[in-house]
C-alpha cells in the first residue's frame, strides 16, 4: 500500500468483513474508538491501558465488543473466533486476543512495527 490512506481503506474493508461474518455467526458486535487524539491516548498510558504510539491515532485500529445475551461480554474467552478470523483477513491484521497482554477488543493492522 503506497501511503497511509490506502490502508486505512483496506484496514476498514477488512473491518467490514469481519463485522459481516461475525453477524452471520451470531457473534454480533458494537465498534468503538476507532479514532483516538493524541491527548486520549496519553490518558490511557498514564492509567496503564494504552500505549503513546497507539494505532487508534492513526485510525488503523478498532475496539469491538461483542453483544451476548443482549449485553457487552468482557469475556476474553468470547472474543476468540472473532480474533481467529480477523487474522485471515490480511497480513496486516492482528488481534489483540493474541497479545502478550490480551486486549481482547483489540482489531488492528501493524504499521510501523505497531500491532
């Protein structure tokens, strides 16, 4: 991809496709903060939950959580097909379900060495 805007583009296509799939798997979830400023991020590494150089900055990632039984699931466990998928979508793409740390929500792709 020849700049930073073509994968943004291909990032939410991707996005799209798993959104889709998990729909007819009957994993239905709710996106959030897909755009992050660079204040917010620096909120969420002083808190300990986030990183300076986040990928939320650069709109190359997504938080989604999963509805089950009609609410948000913080479940790790409940995020693991969705994250198996993801994966198959693109090189790029990674999943914070496979994060040293879990960050089950998590739906990115690496650039710049970022996941």
């Amino acid at each position: 991809m020849s700049d930073l805007n073509d994968k943004r583009v291909e990032f939410m296509r991707c996005v799209a496709l798993l959104v889709l799939w998990a729909n007819e798997n009957n994993l239905p979830v709710i996106g959030r903060e897909l755009e992050r400023t660079a204040s917010q991020a620096a909120l969420y590494v002083k808190s300990g939950a986030g990183i300076a150089n986040s990928l939320h900055m650069k709109m190359l990632a997504i938080d989604l959580h999963r509805v089950k039984d009609g609410k948000i699931t913080l479940d790790g466990s409940d995020y693991k097909a969705l994250a198996d998928h993801w994966i198959t979508l693109h090189p790029l793409a990674r999943a914070g379900y496979f994060f040293k740390r879990m960050d089950a929500y998590h739906f990115s792709f690496e650039h710049e060495g970022v996941k």
